[in-house]
C-alpha cells in the first residue's frame, strides 16, 4: 500500500504475516489506507469501491498478504 501512495501504510513497520503482530494491526492498517485512498481519489473519474482500480487492487493485494480476509 506504500508503493500505491498511502502514508498511513509507509509509516507503518514491515512485518505483517507473522504471529507476533497482532490481527486488529492489519485490519486497522487497511481500514486506514482504504480510508486515506478513497479521500485522494475522490475526484478520479473511474473508481471501484471508492478508489482509483490501482489502489483497490493494491489494497486487496496487502490484505491477502497479511492473510485478512474481513476488514
């Protein structure tokens, strides 16, 4: 989500997919970037869910790597 623009994500550390971070993290990560691209996106002219396809795409791709299916 970094790379697509979200500054909530590049904040953020890296480690996700491990047990020692906790699942409420990276949903609230998630919550946050989806949050944060809908705002930028706003104006864009094709959107799905609120966002430009690259970032909805980016989003979703972040949320299967850290195994969260529900967010």
């Amino acid at each position: 989500m970094a790379v697509a623009g979200s500054q909530t994500a590049a904040k953020s550390h890296p480690a996700h997919g491990v047990t020692s971070v906790p699942v409420r993290y990276g949903t609230s990560l998630l919550a946050c970037a989806r949050d944060e691209f809908r705002h930028n996106d706003r104006n864009a002219p094709r959107k799905q869910s609120g966002m430009t396809p690259y970032h909805y795409i980016a989003i979703h791709d972040a949320a299967r790597t850290m195994g969260i299916t529900r967010w």
